[in-house]
C-alpha cells in the first residue's frame, strides 16, 4: 500500500462506495463521470486490487473494497479535522457554512433562521437534504458542515465523525386526510391508528432513521407501514403524491401544510422524535458557535429538551444527553 495517496482518489473511492453508481458518485463530487472513473482506476493501480466489479447494471464492492471503505473513511476524516484545524479563515467564519436543515419547515431552519439574525457577517448556505441519513456522507466528506436530524440509528463509522447536541423534542403526529375518520378529533390517540396504514418514508434512502423511528412506534400496535416508495423530491411533489394516495403521513408538529389534510398530535403516549444538531468533528467555524449558541437560545426558551411523563421514546433513544462526543 502506497504511503502518500492523494486524499481526492479516496475521496472518489468513498463516493462511488457509498452511491453504488457512478453518475451519481461524480453529480455528489461535482465532477465528470470520466474523471471520476480516472481516479477509481488510478487507486486501484495503487493500491494493487480490482475495487468494484462494474456492469452495465450495477457496481459492487469487491471484498478489497470492503476491506478498504472504513480505512478510507478515517483518513478522510482525519484529513478534513486537520483542515478545518488550521485554516484560520474557517475559524473567522470566511467560507459559507453549508447546513442541512432538513426542510423549510423545521426545527433546523428555526435555529438557522436565528443564527443568521446573530450573525450577520457570516454566510449560512441552507440545503434540504429532507433526512439525516442521507446528509451524513456530505457531513464526513466535508461537503456538509452541519446538519439536524435524529442520530440514534445512524452507522458507527459515521457517529465516529461526528460530535451533535440534541436541541428539541419534537412532538410526533399524523397527517389525515380532511375526509379522514379521525380528522376530527384535536389529537389522535396511537390505538385509534390500529388498522391504519402510514407513510413514513420507507423506499427514501435518505431518511433511514425516520422509518426506523415509524417501526419502532408501530409495533405491537396494528399500525403498519406503506410500502416503499421511490424519493419524492420537493414540497409541492410531495403533497401531490401524498394526496393523490391517499395516504396518513407520520409526521411531527413541524411540518410543511398540505392543502385537504389536517395534522393532529398523537397521544396515549405522546410519541416524541429527538432533533440533534451534527457536525463534522475537529469544524471551527464562527457559524458554528452562532448556531450552537441559537439553538440553546431557542431551546431554552421553548423548553425544547424538557421531556412531559408518560412520553414515549425508542429504546435506543434512551437515555438523551444533551450533548454527546462520539
């Protein structure tokens, strides 16, 4: 193995690992496919091994590939916690701060929407990555400085990359459709929903943690799953889809409005979602003490960490520190 490999070859090997696509691989990096396939070939003469076995098809890790993902994960890591440690621009806040806030309407915009009121001076770029999973290989790429979403769940290689606070508990609902049963009611008890089928993202790569948070509430309680269902992309895409379904949606009290449908708190218990702050470990940036600092503010304030009895949570969930270094 080759002493000084370039950090873009691996960084080109982890994307394409992680897409299991080369179109997709090169749109992530921003580069040509052509040139992203240069330098998959490129480390694989180095490192002496065949990396992916390609088809017309697919692309597949070989058992090299395997072998060598979570060693090329580390060194990247290693490699952006020394960058973002000595450029003294990023600690004055110089470069935007690239922040995944899930949705326009979120916690995370909120407590973006604050930061930017403190700190005028820097520059946040807002993305809408809709789920946490599905930031998380921008965040460890460098690509993606922080993100919010619920972190219990998300691999081990990831959770080494990172350091997050929890900022809010968000109460869980569902979304009916006006016509609905139980639309009427101002909040649904959970044994209500038995029978009932609900969307919770399942078929959306990107918001893995959310549709294991959905099956971890609906068991034992009748309630199931719908059935995967390709990204939706956008709100208006979104609530076309949902309303053309005719779907429940679990969601949580903050959530974007769809025209004809109605969102009611669930309760008996009160199902609550963890929202944490993440971010790629050893970042100094002045965004980043600006939106930590909002995000206690409106915390705070809002009493968003304060956990009511005979509230339920997942079990991995459990306990809930306020800040936690992986």
């Amino acid at each position: 193995m080759p002493s000084d490999l370039p950090p873009r070859l691996l960084r080109s090997f982890v994307a394409v690992a992680e897409e299991l696509h080369f179109t997709r691989a090169a749109a992530r990096l921003f580069v040509a496919q052509q040139a992203l396939s240069r330098d998959v070939r490129a480390l694989e003469r180095e490192v002496r091994a065949v990396l992916f076995v390609r088809s017309t098809r697919r692309v597949a890790l070989t058992p090299e590939g395997e072998r060598l993902l979570p060693y090329a994960r580390r060194v990247l890591a290693a490699h952006d916690e020394l960058a973002a440690a000595f450029v003294r621009g990023d600690a004055a806040g110089a470069r935007p701060l690239a922040v995944d806030v899930a949705a326009p309407v979120s916690t995370g915009q909120r407590v973006l929407d604050a930061a930017r009121e403190a700190a005028p001076d820097v520059e946040f770029v807002a993305r809408y990555y809709s789920g946490l999973t599905g930031a998380a290989a921008d965040l460890l790429a460098g690509r993606l400085d922080v993100a919010f979403g619920r972190v219990a769940g998300l691999p081990r290689e990831v959770l080494s990359g990172v350091e997050h606070r929890l900022v809010r508990l968000e109460r869980v609902a569902v979304v009916l459709p006006a016509a609905h049963h139980l639309a009427g009611l101002p909040e649904v008890p959970l044994a209500a929903l038995a029978g009932e089928t609900l969307y919770a993202g399942a078929g959306n790569p990107g918001t893995v943690e959310w549709t294991d948070y959905a099956r971890a509430l609906f068991a034992g309680r009748g309630i199931e799953l719908a059935a995967p269902f390709p990204k939706i992309e956008g709100e208006r895409e979104f609530a076309r889809v949902v309303r053309g379904r005719g779907w429940s949606v679990l969601a949580t009290e903050v959530f974007i409005g769809i025209e004809d449908m109605v969102l009611r708190p669930l309760t008996d218990p009160v199902p609550l979602s963890p929202v944490s702050m993440v971010w790629r470990r050893g970042l100094h940036h002045a965004g980043l003490s600006a939106l930590l600092g909002a995000a206690d503010a409106l915390a705070e304030a809002g009493h968003w960490r304060e956990r009511p009895p005979e509230t339920w949570l997942p079990q991995e969930d459990e306990p809930l520190p306020r800040t936690r270094r992986v």
